[in-house]
C-alpha cells in the first residue's frame, strides 16, 4: 500500500538526506507530541531517580562531613589532653627539679647540733618549709655510698631508709645524680608504701665558713633527694584543671587505656597515667544526627512527594502527548492523503518531487516520474455520472498503489483524473515495466467489472543531469503522456531527448 502515511522522512534519510524535510508542512505538526511524551517518559524514568539519588547523596555528604568534622575534634582533643599531660609533667620536673638544686645549694645542709651525732642533717628550716609549703613529703640526704644520712617524711625525722622505702633503683638515681655535678638535678617515678613518688636528686654543694669555724663538708658524692606524692588527690586535682577525664595512675595489672602515657620509672614495677581523652566530637554527633535524621526525613517525605506529583503530571503529559501523536498523525494524513483516492496529494507530491529532486543533484542518482491519465473518462462520467466516476478513479488508484511497492516510491493523484508516480533511484527501463504493470493490471481489473472497458495511457520521463529544476521532468512526462493518448492511447510512453520540450500541454 503506497499512501501519504508511508513515506516518512526517514526514506529520505536512509537516501542521504540531511535536514531539508524539517520544512516540511507536516513534521512540525507532528514532532512536538512526541518530543513532550520522550521530556515526560524521561523525566519519570530518569530524571526522578537522579533527582533522588543526588538528596540521598547530599544527605550523605552532610553526614560524612558531620562525621569527619566530629572524629577531628575528638583527635585534637586526644592530642591536646596529651600535650596537657606532658606539661603537667614538664612542670613538675622543673620545679622541684630546681627545688632540689637550690635546697643542695644554699647550705640548708648543716651538721647536726648534738656533738655526739656525727653526719648531717637538714636545717630545721628547710624542714618547716618543705612540710608545710613545697608539697615534698620526702627529703633524704644520701652520702655517696648510697646509705642514707638523714630522713625527714612528711615533715617528721624518721629513721627510714632510701634504699628499703623506694627500692633498689634508688642507686642507679644517685648515681646519675652525681654523675651530672652540682647544679642540676634528675628525676623519676617510684613507688613507696603504695604511693606514687616523683624523686628528683642533685648533688650536694659543700658549705661555707659556719660559727666562724671551717665546717668540713659532708663526704664527697653526698646527694640531696626529694620526693613528691603525686597520688590520686594530686592527679585528679591536674585532671580538673585541665578537665582530663578520669586521669589517674594506672594500678598494677590494669589493662591499658585508650590514652596513656608511661613514666619514667626508678624500678621494675612500670608506672602509667591513664585517661579517658574529652569526645567533643561525640557530644556534636550526639547532638547533631538526630536533627540530621528530621531533616532527613522531612527532606526525603517533601522531595517524595514533589516527585510523585511530578511523576503524575509527567504520566498525564506522556499520555495527553500520545494522544496528540495520534491526533496530529490523523491530520497529517488528512493533510497530506487525497480524501477520494487515498494516495498522496497534489501539494504532497510537489514537496517529494523537489525535495527527491535536489537530493538526486547531491548525490548524482537518478529518478524517474510516471504521468498517467484515464483514458475517456469524461465521456464515462458524463454517461454513468460522477458516482460511478469515482468508484473508477478508485479502483484506479488501488491498482497504481499494488504496483508501487518501494517506501521511497510516491503515488499521487495529481488532479481530477490524472495520477502521478515518482519512482527516486530508478533508470528509464525500470520505470518503463512499473508503468507497463499498472497499465496491464488497470485493464485486468476493468474486465472483471459490469462497466465498460477502462484503460489509461501512461507518459515516463527520466531526469536530466542538465534539469535545473523539477518543471523539465514534470514537462518531459507530460509530453510523453500526450504520445501516448496519440498514438492510440491505453499504452506507455518514455520521452527521449530526440527533439525540444514541447511547454504546451495536450487538450
């Protein structure tokens, strides 16, 4: 069935047209249906999920932010609540480190006031000062064999020794103590009586003239010890200061905590502060994820919503979009189709013929018309009247539409009783058996009918390579046409270049 309805400009494409069929009178009236339903399908079918998947995800990144800001604040506050620990350290090493140097060195070591004792004791002074004001809850003077020359614990003389109260790695103290000379002071951890003890010890410095009597000094290598009780009142007071939650001095055994530090030990026994670090962090995601989680959810409900409503209208676009393909394919057909007939129209074929025609200058192919005409059909429609007229002029066209099978091809009707075939990328044979197959069928198809006999008379030209335009082809056609209705019509005729176009046409 050849028709208005199957030549679309996808033939023309497929030939190697480019855009010229844009212009034509019937793609706007049907591409702008189809373009709204393909904007509505894709909408509901891509653009709703993108649009859902980019919340989700900015959701997301809020989230990771959220996340990654809180687990940074959590690390500072780790390496702050360390760097606060080593301080507290820092300090205490220099302040009772340069205690200990100032009491070796400002003759606080006296010897003792009953003739009968012999060593040295610590000025009664120094005593007061120290148990009342320093914070030192041990003070010995160690000579440099290691045994201890007097004691003083929390303020009181006592008879206690170094080596038994601390343990044997008191020694290796004095030791590095005297090692570094008078002026400076080491330090470590120890335990005594379960207590934790900061010690720091320098080398005593001898007197000067005492009484007005040379004062001989203690012997040489004698050490000014200091002992500190940093237990769990003093850590605890440095943990609110510095708010270092739960800081504290790690009891023997205890598993180690997230935080810790190890302190330099005298002995075997090892000695940590363990903490539990400030989470500002976690308090902001505390606070924090559970409006994440409304917004979230208000967000994700809106955004749900909006885009079932927008999903509905796109469904109704899509469906009032199909709906006017429909409705556009009809007028164009309406447009496009000879409403008696069924075939092409004349405004039609004139688009296909100069639309074939400046595709065959583009690419060099050849092309080939078919002018037909009935035979005596004025005579017949004047006798049997114009019903009878167009049930033939009918028949007629149905016998040209079975003979002209190609997409490409394009059957007509041109006016009244006169049809019209374009037949792009055929030569003068193959034109010439097409119309000789719809003059053959025509007159078949008359014989089985009550009316008389039906013939047509069929003209054929081929385009010139010299045509500037398609007024030469339709001219060309046109004189064979006139041939053939005069050499005795209901036969076909292909123009030849023998002689000039004539321009006029037959009676």
């Amino acid at each position: 069935m050849n028709s208005a309805a199957s030549w679309r400009p996808s033939d023309f494409q497929r030939r190697g047209g480019r855009s010229w069929w844009r212009d034509t009178f019937w793609f706007a009236r049907s591409t702008q249906p189809t373009h709204d339903a393909l904007s509505a399908r894709r909408f509901t079918r891509v653009t709703m999920p993108v649009i859902g998947l980019l919340v989700g995800l900015v959701f997301l990144a809020m989230l990771l932010l959220v996340i990654d800001v809180a687990m940074r604040q959590n690390e500072a506050a780790r390496e702050q609540s360390s760097d606060y620990v080593a301080s507290v350290l820092a300090d205490l090493e220099e302040q009772y480190g340069q205690a200990v140097v100032d009491g070796a060195r400002q003759q606080e070591i006296r010897p003792a006031a009953d003739a009968a004792a012999t060593g040295w004791k610590l000025d009664r002074d120094l005593e007061e000062t120290l148990a009342a004001q320093s914070g030192i809850a041990y003070a010995f003077v160690l000579g440099s064999d290691e045994r201890t020359i007097h004691a003083l614990v929390d303020g009181k003389p006592t008879n206690d020794d170094a080596v038994s109260l601390f343990g044997p790695g008191i020694g290796a103290l004095i030791r590095r103590a005297q090692a570094v000379g008078p002026g400076h002071a080491v330090s470590g951890f120890g335990m005594a009586d379960d207590r934790t003890v900061f010690l720091t010890a320098s080398l005593i410095v001898p007197p000067g003239p005492f009484d007005g009597h040379a004062v001989p000094p203690p012997a040489s290598g004698a050490v000014l010890l200091f002992g500190i009780d940093i237990g769990q009142g003093w850590v605890a007071r440095v943990g609110e200061r510095f708010r270092i939650g739960d800081l504290h001095v790690a009891a023997p055994g205890e598993p180690v905590a997230a935080m810790t530090t190890s302190l330099p030990q005298i002995g075997d026994e090892p000695i940590r502060l363990q903490w539990t670090p400030p989470e500002p962090g976690t308090m902001l995601l505390k606070t924090m994820l559970p409006a994440l989680f409304v917004v979230a959810v208000l967000v994700a409900a809106t955004t749900w919503l909006v885009l079932r409503g927008a999903s509905a209208a796109a469904r109704r676009l899509e469906r009032t979009a199909r709906a006017l393909e429909v409705a556009n394919a009809e007028l164009s057909a309406v447009a496009s189709t000879d409403g008696l007939t069924n075939l092409s129209n004349r405004r039609y074929f004139d688009v296909a013929l100069r639309h074939e025609w400046l595709r065959s200058l583009r690419d060099g192919s050849t092309m080939a018309l078919l002018m037909i005409d009935v035979d005596h059909f004025k005579a017949f429609n004047d006798r049997f009247g114009h019903v009878a007229g167009d049930e033939r002029l009918r028949a007629i066209a149905a016998q040209i539409g079975a003979n002209v099978r190609r997409p490409a091809d394009v059957a007509a009707r041109y006016g009244g009783e006169e049809f019209a075939v374009l037949l792009p990328g055929t030569r003068g044979e193959g034109a010439m058996i097409v119309a000789e197959k719809i003059r053959l069928s025509v007159a078949r198809a008359a014989e089985h009918s009550d009316m008389p006999p039906c013939s047509v008379s069929i003209g054929v030209a081929v385009l010139r390579p010299a045509d500037v335009d398609p007024g030469p082809l339709l001219q060309a056609a046109d004189v064979a046409l006139y041939a053939a209705k005069r050499d005795g019509r209901n036969r076909t005729r292909l123009y030849t270049a023998g002689g000039p176009i004539s321009p006029n046409r037959r009676s």
